[in-house]
C-alpha cells in the first residue's frame, strides 16, 4: 500500500546498516515510508574505522530512511530497557506507524508488548533464529520457547528467515497458521556478483600474504562464542597439523556492545598454535574480495536462521562447511552443495574441511552448485518481494486482532 508508514526496530544503527540497510531501501522503492527507530552503536575502534560511515544514521538518512534513536540496549539491563520502552512509547504515539516490525531477540521480548500498549496498527516481528538450537538442554529449551511465546503472544504476525523455525512454530502453536509467514534471507545479489570481481582473488591474497600453492580457510561472523570461533580455531589447529599448506582467515564483527560472550579470535589464534597460519581482520568493507581469497568458508554456529555468512560465500563460489542445524542445513544441502558438520565439534569440522581440501574437484562442484541455489533461492530481491506482499495482505485486512 504506498504511502503505508513502516517502522523498523533493531538494536543499533550498525546493525540496521550492515543487516537491513539494502532490504529497507527495496521498501523504500516500493513506496513505503520506512523509519529506522534503533540504539547508537558503540563508535568502531581505530582498526576498523574505515569500515562504516562516521555517522551511520546520517549514512541511513542518505538512503532515504528516517532514523530515530532509543536507548536501546542488546542485553538485558531493566533501567536501560525501562527508559527504551518509554521512548518507543512515546514514538510510537507521536508518528502513529501503519507497521512496527521488530527484529532481534531483544526486540522480541521489548518492542511487541510496548507498541500494542502504544496501539500501532500492526505490529510485526522477524524471528532471525529460534533462541534455542538442537542440543539446548531441556530447562534451557523451555524457557526459550517461553520468551519465543511471549514475543507471538504481543505480535499480530511472526516472520521467519527459516523454514524449519517457521515449520516448528506451526507445530507448536505459535499463533495461528495464517499469522506466521515464510520470508527467507537473501544476499544482495548485485554487490555479491562473482563476475564484478573476476581479478580480485590473486590481488586480495598477495595482499594478505596468502601464495598461490596456500589453501585458504576462512569464516566471517559477530565475534561471539556462539558464532562457533572456538570451533573455528580448535579446526585450525588440527588442520594445520595435518595439511600444513592450509591458512585461515578470520573476517569479525567486534562486540562493542559489550556482549556477554565476546570472544578475542586473536588469544583462539595464539591458543592452537595457529598465529603465524591467519589473518584476522574487522569490520571490512571489501568483503566480496575476501570471500573470493577464499577456497573453503566455514561457519561452526550454535544456533542461525539463515546464515547469512554463508549465503555470501555461496554467491561468490566459495565451498561451504557449516553446522548440522538449522538454518545452515536449510541453505547447505549436504553432499550437493557443501558439507555439515556436528555443532560445537571442532574435530569433525577440521575432517569436514579437510575432505575439501585435498579434493579441488569436489570443492570446485560444491561451489558452483551452491552459487546456483544462491542467487536462485536466497537473495534481497527475493525477500523483499515476500516482505512487500505480507505487508499489502495484513494493510488491506480490516482488523488487526
């Protein structure tokens, strides 16, 4: 519906501009009005400075995106939140938004019941992947589902990146069927296009110090433990006993927020022995060159809802190995387009990659294979068109509850 009032709400402006930023300006084509209300970013360290724009929100403002500032915190801290809630209730009321659509587990437990106190027409939630993951202890399990019915319960609709998260939550009872809907992750297929960057893997790797006989294993995520670098890092180890020709490179999103379980991929590095074998580098804006440095991207994640890392990878016809759950096993198909391996196994990663390794027929096959399903199934173009069209059927529905 043009004209319609969207309004976005994510932790930071950081996330907004590296996550939502090329979703929302599709929305933005499409007529919408669409508003970013998010948290400030913690300012990026000297190493990463060049990275992102000084002043994201004006950087999102040049996109054609409205940002508004809450005190938004991405852990639980009930003053910070207190103030957060009061914010967004006072937004909320002020600009009368057609749509509030929340993303984040923080988001989830915070942004919902505040906008349906506020009265917003609809309001919406992305589900990015499930609080829990396949091996949660049962305890655990049960209180995720908890805070994941919570978020369904203030929601008027549920949206989901993962046809298994979406499958289980028809299952469960979430809501109704008719509330929750599949709208998938993509990549932007026109920054992530192998053919732009036909040149850039010999000049990305001399540039690293990677030769032209190294294997080159690499893996990009938030540096947080259940991103899988302790994983990652237990894999090169191994791997670099056994294939000393192998290197790894390391492309992170530091946690400036504070999170409670950061992780320093350079102790990981020094930890197995591999400092001398990596290239750790942050916040890159050049990542379709990086991924084209690489010949086996890894992602040994606890918990996702569609990898987003790996879809990237994919695009630029990279090999991928990813945890068995799901998510990566909804995007990987295992034997035709990558491998999987068991969570929080650094052992049978290191054999998974290994496999690649040794075999250039193989890897050459996974990648051209997974690029297919890629820029078939998994694109920004995709996602907004699905998005576009839940929005137009819950507008023109003539009630909200």
């Amino acid at each position: 519906m043009a004209g319609a009032r969207i309004a976005h709400v994510v932790p930071t402006d950081r996330i907004a501009y590296l996550l939502l930023r090329s979703r929302l300006t599709r929305l933005r084509d499409a007529g919408y009005e669409v508003s970013v209300l998010c948290g400030r970013a913690v300012p990026p360290t000297v190493e990463s400075a060049d990275a992102l724009p000084d002043d994201l929100g004006q950087a999102l403002e040049a996109e054609g995106l409205r940002v508004r500032y809450l005190p938004f915190a991405r852990e639980l801290a009930p003053l910070t939140d207190a103030r957060c809630a009061a914010a967004l209730y006072r937004e909320i009321r002020r600009e009368r938004y057609d749509i509030l659509h929340s993303h984040n587990p923080k988001g989830g437990l915070l942004v919902p019941p505040v906008a349906r106190m506020a009265r917003t027409s609809w309001v919406l939630h992305t589900v990015h992947g499930l609080l829990f993951h396949d091996t949660t202890p049962q305890p655990l399990r049960a209180l995720a589902v908890a805070a994941e019915r919570w978020t369904a319960s203030w929601c008027h609709h549920l949206l989901f990146q993962s046809r298994e998260d979406y499958e289980l939550a028809v299952r469960n009872d979430f809501k109704e069927e008719s509330r929750l809907h599949l709208v998938g992750n993509g990549i932007d297929e026109n920054r992530f296009d192998r053919q732009k960057h036909a040149g850039s893997r010999r000049r990305t790797r001399d540039e690293l110090g990677f030769g032209d006989d190294h294997l080159v294993v690499g893996m990009v995520g938030r540096l947080v433990r259940e991103k899988g670098f302790v994983e990652f890092f237990e894999m090169a180890g191994l791997l670099a006993q056994w294939r000393p020709q192998t290197r790894f490179l390391v492309v992170g999103i530091p946690e400036m927020e504070e999170q409670s379980d950061a992780v320093d991929p350079h102790a990981l590095a020094r930890h197995h022995g591999v400092t001398d074998l990596s290239q750790v580098l942050v916040m890159r804006p050049d990542m379709p060159e990086l991924y084209s440095a690489m010949d086996v991207a890894v992602l040994p994640s606890h918990r996702e809802g569609i990898p987003r890392a790996i879809l990237e990878a994919a695009a630029m016809g990279v090999a991928v190995v990813a945890s068995d759950i799901r998510g990566c096993r909804e995007v990987v198909q295992a034997g035709r387009t990558g491998l999987l391996a068991p969570v929080r196994n650094g052992a049978a990663f290191a054999s998974a990659v290994e496999t690649l390794v040794v075999n250039d027929q193989l890897r050459r096959q996974f990648a051209e294979a997974g690029r297919e399903r890629v820029l078939t199934e998994y694109t920004e173009s995709l996602v907004a068109q699905r998005l576009t069209a839940c929005y137009e059927s819950i507008l023109s529905s003539s009630h909200s509850c």
